[in-house]
C-alpha cells in the first residue's frame, strides 16, 4: 500500500471517529436538530482531525502528521 493510500485512509479514519463523537454529544447535549446537526459535526470535525501527509524524501516515503492537540509536525 502506498503512502499517499495510508495517508488517505489515516485522515478518513481520524475524521470519522472524530465525526460520530462530536455528533453524538451535539445529539445528546445540544438543541440542534435537522440538517445543522451533520453540518455543525462536519465543521467541528474537519478543525479537530488530524492531517496525514506522504511526503517522498531520500530515505522514502513517509507520512506526516499534523494536529492542533499536538505541537509540530510528527513522522508517523
């Protein structure tokens, strides 16, 4: 599997989890209801993800990460 696939995947996977949490909490806490509830996750979710990126270096390709909870850029 390529770099770029894993990066793909690890961004999908960190915004998915990060997606149903901030849903289900909006659900069970918030007053939201209809279309502002998916589209109020969405926005939340897209800010707290963390970002992945394959970057090919002399060693390789390797996968960055980024992320507001995190300082700096990390190899993954």
């Amino acid at each position: 599997m390529s770099g770029k696939t894993k990066a793909l995947l690890y961004n999908l996977i960190g915004f998915a989890v990060i997606f149903i949490i901030v849903r289900i909490l909006l659900g069970l806490y918030s007053g939201l209801t209809g279309f502002w509830l998916p589209i109020t996750s969405f926005v939340i979710s897209t800010i707290l993800a963390p970002k992945f990126q394959a970057v090919k270096t002399r060693d390789g390709e390797k996968i960055f990460m980024k992320w507001l909870f995190v300082k700096g850029i990390k190899q993954f």
